[in-house]
C-alpha cells in the first residue's frame, strides 16, 4: 500500500500547531516576566515598611531618616560635594560680583551689591545663609530662615506665622541647626510628599489650586516650589509672599507688585523704586516645555535610579548636566553628546542676552544720572526711573533664576529682549530730559 501524501490541510495544520506553540511561548514567557516584575515590585513595598528606628514627629535629623532610608540618605550626603563645576552652575563657590562687576552698579545700594556668591548643594542651605554679609549689612526678618532652616515649620508652629515672619533673624538664628532635611518635604509617618511651608500654600490657595487634590506627580514639583520661587517680605510684619495674584509670568508679577506699590529698595544712584527678583525656578520652568509635558522637577534633578529590586529618587539634587543618563535620556534617545551641546548652547545664548541687558541697565543708570546732574526734577525722571525699574525687574527674571534660561528658552529670550527694550527706552527718556534742560 502506497505511503500517505502530506496534503496541503496537513501542512497548515501542522503550521497552526508551530503558530500556538509559538504563541504560547511567548505568553508564557510574558507572564513569567510580568511575575518577576511584580515580584520585585512587592519586594519594594516590603522594604519601606521594615523600620530600624521610629521617626517622630519632630525628627529633623537626616541621618535618623537614614537609618531607614539609606539608599536615600547616601544620595542626599552627596549635596555635601563642593566641587561640581558646570559652565554656568554647579556648587563651586565663587563671587558672582567678581565674575559680573556690572551687578555692583545694578543691585546699587541693595545688599546683593556687597555680597552675592554661587550657592553651594543643598546641604549647606543654612551655613551659606549664616555666612553671608547680606544678613549682616541689613537686618533680616525670621522670614528669611523660611527655606534655609529644617526648624522653620517648628518655629511656625511654636510663634504663630506672622510672629515668626517679624521676629529679627537674629533672634532666631540661635535656634537654627539643620539645613535642608527629610521632613521638609516627606510625612514621617507614611513618607508621602507633603508642603511644610506657608508661604507656598497660602499663594496655591489664591490662585484657587486646592494641593489636597495634587497627584503624586505634581508633588515632585511643589515641594521644590516651596523655596524655589520669587518673594517677598509684605507689609509691617514682612509676611513672606509669593506675588502670584495675577499669573507666574514676570509681566503678571510686575502688575502684583505695582498694585501693591511695593519696592524692594531705591536704587542708590537713579532713585528708582527696585525691585530684587529671587530664584524664580517655578515661575520660569512653568511657561516651559517640560512643565507642558508633565515632567517634575525630580524627573530632571531627582531622577529614578535602581538599586537591585529598588527604585529610588536620587536625592543627590544637583545640575542634570552631571548625570544626563538618568535624568535626560530616560526621554531623550539621543547621545550625551548631542544632549550636553543642545543644553550648553540654550544657556549661552541666554547668557549672551543677559550681559546685552546688563550693558543696556548701565547705559540707562547713567543717563539718569546725567539728567540728574543737570537738575532734573523727580517729576521729571519719573518716567525713566519707572522703565529702569521695569528692566531691572525681567533682567533680574533670568539672571537669578538658576537654569540660565533652560528651563523656558523661548520666554527667557522674550524677557531678556524686553529688558533691554525697556533699557534703552529708559536711557533715551533721561537724555531727552537732559536735553531739554539744556536749551
């Protein structure tokens, strides 16, 4: 009898018989990684609930969170190295009124004009205050220890907010010992991020954003905005404020500030009414890309790394340029190189505007100067004094906020542009009042 011949149903039955094994392989082999994933991700979980030490309530030590955290705490020790260098940051500290000379005759009767320095890693947020001249040229208010001390919220809590805003510094100073720490941004208890301070809730609050409702997320940005912002000191009691009323663009900060009439002092040469703008971080990053794209602050200064089945932040806060592999190529599927050049050349196109506005500021302090040496009156001035002050404040935007433009390169450019616009619009409105009174 003639063997069997393998008929075409024969071959696709065998083909679907490959095709389901295949298939089942693959499944398989899925859910055994799906199981190895979940594994570890129950492994994690397992980790945070085992506690060497108790963490009070009042715990502000880094180094007792430690004992629980030591991933964590390792990173954040890191914030002690003083020798990162980036060409325009890191935590090498020098006199920035040595490296910028013009900043003396801008900041001009302000303290900053005797004393303004590269801010060294996080660890030494409250040395670095201490050690400044600025908090010994003028007498500060409690309110200045808001971002520098771990104790602030203890002093909140103990003296009442606006009491401990008014309270001269150096009536507190005593009681300072920490720097930044754990507590200020983690609940002891359960680790979750939460706000400590004031100032940050207060200004959430009027903008009508209820942080109750904040996810996860958008809490590894708003603990960094606690301090990472533009202040200041309002009214008798120099309550720490956050001039957000009217939006987080400069512009809309400018209309806060001339609603309320304030100044932060009057300009040594021009008499104009100034105001000193501070690290605007939040303000600026929020007009961004990133901000756009959902990304946090910790995504890019606080990645994601693992240590075995772990996943921790990297609490060594410092530049992105250090560590473009976690904190920009998780995105980015580009080269370091690509990416470190991409970053370097938004910042020194910023860094190129910056010092053109600066040569305008000068150029429109000694016009006024000029119209004030010819008798001009305030009357007078009040125009250019009113621009000087409008310049200086965008100038400052950028040039005190600490990405050098990065965080938002299309607004820094739109700032810097109208800083030197409104600049030299100051500059031309003092010489036509020392024109006229020439004739």
């Amino acid at each position: 009898m003639a063997p069997a011949r393998n008929t075409p149903r024969t071959w696709r039955t065998l083909a679907l018989l490959v095709v389901v094994f295949l298939a089942g392989a693959v499944i398989m082999a899925a859910v055994g990684l799906l199981l190895t994933n979940i594994i570890g991700r129950k492994g994690e979980e397992r980790e945070y609930p085992l506690r060497v030490v108790e963490i009070a309530a009042n715990e502000l030590d880094p180094a007792v969170w430690g004992q629980n955290f030591p991933r964590e705490y390792a990173t954040f020790r890191k914030t002690e190295d003083s020798t990162i260098n980036t060409p325009f940051g890191g935590s090498v500290v020098y006199s920035k009124l040595e490296r910028y000379p013009a900043l003396v005759r801008l900041w001009a009767g302000y303290a900053f004009s005797v004393d303004h320095n590269e801010e060294r890693g996080h660890y030494y947020a409250l040395q670095d205050q201490l050690n400044t001249k600025r908090i010994q040229v003028v007498k500060q208010p409690g309110a200045c220890i808001n971002c520098h001390a771990a104790e602030t919220p203890q002093l909140i809590a103990e003296l009442g907010w606006e009491t401990f805003n008014k309270t001269p510094y150096d009536d507190l100073k005593g009681r300072l010992h920490l720097g930044s720490s754990c507590a200020d941004c983690h609940d002891p208890k359960t680790m979750a991020l939460r706000i400590t301070r004031p100032a940050f809730l207060n200004a959430m609050a009027e903008r009508g954003i209820d942080l109750s409702k904040a996810t996860r997320q958008e809490m590894r940005t708003y603990v960094c905005a606690q301090c990472h912002v533009e202040y200041y000191f309002k009214g008798d009691n120099k309550v720490l404020t956050f001039p957000w009323s009217k939006g987080l663009t400069i512009d809309d900060v400018e209309k806060h500030y001339d609603e309320y009439g304030f100044k932060d002092w009057t300009h040594k040469e021009t008499k104009s009414p100034m105001i000193k703008i501070q690290h605007p971080e939040f303000e600026l990053w929020s007009t961004g890309l990133h901000a756009k794209s959902g990304v946090a602050c910790a995504d890019c200064h606080m990645p994601y790394v693992r240590d075995g089945a772990v996943k921790v932040s990297d609490h060594w806060v410092r530049s992105p340029l250090t560590n473009l592999n976690k904190a920009c190529q998780t995105c980015h599927r580009q080269d370091e190189e690509l990416l470190n050049e991409r970053v370097i050349t938004i910042q020194t196109r910023t860094a190129e505007l910056l010092r053109r506005s600066e040569e305008a500021l000068i150029a429109a302090i000694d016009a006024i100067n000029a119209a004030q040496s010819a008798g001009a009156s305030d009357e007078e001035l009040a125009e250019a004094r009113q621009l000087h002050r409008r310049a200086s404040m965008r100038w400052d935007f950028i040039s005190s906020e600490n990405s050098t433009g990065f965080h938002s390169p299309q607004e820094s450019a739109r700032v810097l542009a109208n800083a030197i616009d409104y600049a030299r619009q100051a500059q031309l409105s003092a010489e036509r009042v020392t024109a006229k009174r020439a004739r």
